[in-house]
C-alpha cells in the first residue's frame, strides 16, 4: 500500500494549491506525479513564499522541480522597469 504522502496529488489539491489556472497546466502538474506536499514545495518556492528560497541545497528537486518548471513556464516575464 503506498504511502498517504506519496501518493501523486489530485486535481482538486493542485486547484487549490496553485488557484486559478488552465485545465491543461493541472494535466501537465498531474503528469509528474507529484504528491501534494512536492506540488505545494513547487508552489512556496514559486511564489517566494517557502522562505528557503535564497538557501543554497533547499531548491525543488524531482517532481517539485518538475511543478515549478511548469508553474514558471505558465508565468509571463513582467518587463522590466
């Protein structure tokens, strides 16, 4: 039996923990088969949140880092001033 933290995260977590974004991006998140807490590491570290952001040897790795490539994909880059 797998683990309640391995097991990949659902539809409805990944809605909730990254808000409102297109069907296809959850599909792709979905794909990796990261469990809630990699989506939600992705998550803190994407929106700067995690606070180990700027700690060498605390980036995502794995699924996490999977989540966050496609979460900084999904991000427009905002022109700079």
């Amino acid at each position: 039996m797998q683990d309640e933290t391995e097991k990949p995260a659902t539809a409805a977590e990944i809605h909730a923990m990254v808000g409102d974004v297109d069907d296809a991006v959850v599909t792709s998140i979905m794909r990796t088969e990261a469990s809630a807490a990699e989506v939600l590491q992705a998550v803190q570290w994407f929106r700067g949140g995690g606070g180990l952001e700027d700690e060498p040897g605390h980036e995502p790795h794995g699924a996490a880092m999977a989540v966050y490539e496609l979460l900084q994909a999904e991000e427009p880059l905002e022109p700079e001033p």
